[in-house]
C-alpha cells in the first residue's frame, strides 16, 4: 500500500514521539537511586525525554516542551503555577525581547547594510568575516555586561544580515556560509563571556562564591588576567576550527565583496528607519554599559529598546505579532527553565553534589579539580541557563574542591571560566546561543555534534596553554 508523503511524515513523526514517551516510562519506573527524592526523578525522567526528543525531532521544540509540561501536571509531578513559572522568569524575556529587536535590524534595512559595509571591507573570505565577528565580541565583552544582549541583541542580527548578503538562507544554502558564521557568532559569545567578569550577567555570582567559600577576591582585574591567554587563543583559533568542521562551500568571496560595493550604492542615502534602528541600537549599547550608574537591569533596557521602535513606528504591532521566532522560543524556553528550576526545587541537583563528594574525596587535589571541572562543564546539558547552571553547582563544586585541598586558585579560575564555556555543548544552553539556533542555519542535531567537537576544542585550550599560564602566575 502506497503512503503519500504527508502520511509517511506524520508515521514518522508519531514513531519518533513514540520512542520519546517510551523511554520516559522506562527512566520513571526505574529505581530510584539511594537518596533521590521521588518527584525530582520523575521530572528527571520527563527532562530527558523532552531532550532526546529535540535531536529526534517528532514535533518542533516548543511542542514537545509542552507535551512535557503538560505530562507533569496530569502526572500531578508539578503543580500548573509551578509549571508555569518558567514564563515569568527575566532571561526568557529578555531573548524574546532580542528576537524582537533583530526583527528591526532586518526590516529596516540597517543589518543589510552594516552587513554589505563589513563584506566591503573584510569579506576577503569567509573565515576573514568570522574574524571580525570574534573580535566585535572581544571588544564589546568588557562593556556590555549581558552575553545575551551582547550576542543576540546586537551581533547575531549583523550575523544574520552577513549571512544574507552572501546569499545564504536557513532554507537555501545554509551551508554556504550562515551556518559557519553563526556558529562563530554563538562561540566566539562564550569565549568572550568567559574571558571578563563583566563579560556575563551572572559572572559575578561565580566570583561571590569564591569569596563565600575561599575568603579570595576574583575581581575584574584577577579574572581578566587568567583569561587573557587561553581567551586570546581561542578566540584566534576558533575560526580556522570551525571552519575544517563546518566548512562553508563558498569559496570565493571576491565577487560577493563586488556584489556589496554595488548593492551599497543601489541602496543610497540611509533611510529613516535604518536610521532610528541604529539610534536604538546606541542608546541600548550605551545603557547596557552603564548599568552600575542607572540600575536598570538587561532586560528592561531591552524592553525600553523594543518600545522604542514602536513608538516611533520603526516595527508596527503587526511586524512584532508576525516574528514568530520570538514566540515559539518564549514557549520552549519558558517550559524548559520551569524543568531546570524544579530540578533543582526538588532536590536533584543537592543529590547530585552530595554524590560528587563521595565520589571524588579519594583523589588528591589536582585530580579532583580536573575531575569536577569535566563534570561541571558536561552538566550544563541538563541546564536550560547558564545562571542556573552556576547558581546551583558552583559553591558546591568548590566546597568540594576545598574539601580535599585542590589547589585554590586553579579550582576558582577553572571552575569560573568553564561557567561559560560549557554552554558549546547544546542549543539551548544560554541566551545567545537560544538567538543563534533560533536563527535556523543549524539543525538540533548538528548544533549537538558540532558543539561537542567544540567542547574539545575548549577543553585543549583551556586545559593546555591555559594552565601553563596559570601555573606561571603561580596559581598551582
């Protein structure tokens, strides 16, 4: 019998959603392990079916965060306020709020053009263009104390627009150059925010903790310092990287660099728009940078810069209803940080540093920090945030490392520069990252294979030249 193709789809689909339910049954009827509180495995065992479910694909994610939520509050495993909660947090917010803006750099013409500019000038290849979005993240990181509203706020916009002029498209030739460059793009955010204190909002949480637990000060200057090396390192790598693992088959960009010096001149005198667009683009830059003298946190800056186009007509109501992309991510992102928090609500993530302790208290105290820093950083594919991930593993991690005597200051820098880094791994990790993948260049699956890879490249780097710097500053 002959299936039409919607048909085959749709079997698929059901099979793979089929797999996705089954191995939910099985993780939530499994015994649980000594010590694990019941409602914190079963939303474990929901948690990582509605993983699994975004490498397998059944429904779009949004969909299949939903079946999960939904699959906790018949289950009775959460309440519906506390399923719900995820949708009030600020970070969820402040990415549909990016997405929103990005809307505005693409309508108005002003990324098309920034783009066309930096093609002009640097576009002598495509790894001469992932170039300079690394070295804009390197300059912006010390100033702009939000990697969300650095990277999906202001660069993945321009990295959209670059993608664009070279004529690449998430549905036509992702792979000419888009998906290279927003894989530098999401990257190059990581290595920018783990590289300054001031280069992530919830850095600093990292440097109390240290103060908390080992009575040391990691400030900007100490921080800035341990990174310089490895951070410069990756940074001029990461290009040459990406570009033998996700090679872009344009190989010839001289004549894309001609076709932007013409499309410039067709699109004349900057209009209007694009004019209010890069108005709102400076006031959001200068107010993100000066958070410590008005106190207004990212995410409403980048509200204030939202209702700044509509005010004055720049987006219309109908152009924001119309950007899904941002409406789709509030409901998968929402679900998944609701399934983060309660993790660690009900007790999971207590459960999993007590383990550690037991686990690695034999080792001395170079092999222990080495040991937490691979688990730590491989953690973060149960997080949906990074400030989760640092909020609920990092005093524990060091207390542990402080338990059995590891080295101070290489378990603070290790355990402080991968609170960022470890966000490579999955596509929904962090803010920026969210932004990049929701730009639809790079598939779930490839972003997990590739971010893996990239995992490595990290570990290398960090691990190498990173400790031999750190050993020459005596910090072990």
């Amino acid at each position: 019998m002959n299936h039409t193709p919607q048909e085959l789809s749709r079997n698929q689909s059901l099979l793979k959603l089929s797999i996705c339910v089954t191995l939910a049954i099985i993780l939530w009827f499994l015994p649980i392990p000594q010590n694990m509180p019941v409602q914190a495995w079963h939303i474990f065992a929901v948690f990582i079916s509605v993983i699994i479910s975004f490498i397998l694909r059944p429904f779009p994610m949004g969909a299949m965060v939903l079946f999960g939520l939904v699959a906790m509050m018949v289950t009775k495993t959460l309440t519906p306020k506390e399923a719900l909660s995820g949708y009030g947090d600020s970070t969820v917010w402040l990415v549909v709020a990016a997405f929103l803006i990005a809307g505005g750099v693409v309508q108005t013409g002003f990324g098309r053009r920034l783009a066309l500019m930096l093609v002009k000038l640097l576009g002598k290849s495509t790894v001469g263009i992932g170039y300079a979005i690394c070295g804009a993240e390197f300059l912006l990181g010390p100033v702009v104390p939000s990697n969300t509203a650095r990277g999906g706020g202001i660069l993945a916009p321009i990295t959209l627009s670059l993608a664009n002029a070279l004529d690449s498209h998430p549905g036509k030739n992702p792979e000419r150059a888009g998906e290279y460059l927003v894989l530098v793009g999401a990257h190059a955010n990581l290595i920018a925010a783990a590289m300054f204190l001031t280069g992530m909002a919830a850095n600093p949480l990292v440097a109390r903790a240290a103060s908390d637990i080992f009575d040391i000060d990691f400030g900007w200057g100490t921080w800035a310092l341990g990174a310089i090396v490895p951070g410069l390192i990756g940074l001029l790598l990461l290009p040459l990287f990406l570009n033998l693992i996700a090679k872009p088959t344009l190989k010839d960009t001289l004549p894309a660099q001609e076709k932007a010096r013409k499309e410039l001149e067709l699109m004349g005198n900057w209009k209007p728009g694009e004019k209010m667009m890069g108005i709102v683009f400076i006031v959001l830059i200068v107010l993100w940078s000066t958070k410590p003298f008005h106190g207004m946190g990212t995410t409403l800056v980048a509200w204030i810069g939202v209702c700044l186009l509509i005010l004055t007509r720049t987006l219309k109501w109908g152009d924001i209803i119309e950007i899904s992309k941002a409406w789709d991510t509030l409901i998968w992102l929402g679900g998944l940080l609701t399934m983060a928090n309660s993790l660690k609500n009900y007790g999971l993530i207590d459960w999993f540093s007590s383990y550690m302790q037991d686990l690695v208290g034999n080792f001395n105290g170079i092999t222990v920090i080495l040991i937490l820093a691979l688990i730590y950083f491989y953690s973060m594919y149960g997080f949906s945030m990074l400030t989760a991930h640092i909020s609920a593993l990092v005093a524990a991690f060091f207390g542990v490392a402080l338990g059995v005597g590891a080295p101070v200051m290489l378990s603070i820098a290790i355990l402080a520069y991968f609170s960022n880094l470890c966000a490579c791994t999955t596509n929904y990790s962090t803010g920026p990252v969210i932004i990049y993948f929701g730009l639809g260049y790079v598939p779930a699956h490839t972003w997990f294979s590739k971010g893996f890879l990239v995992s490595l490249f990290h570990l290398v780097i960090w691990l190498g030249p990173g400790m031999i710097w750190w050993k020459m500053l005596g910090w072990w």
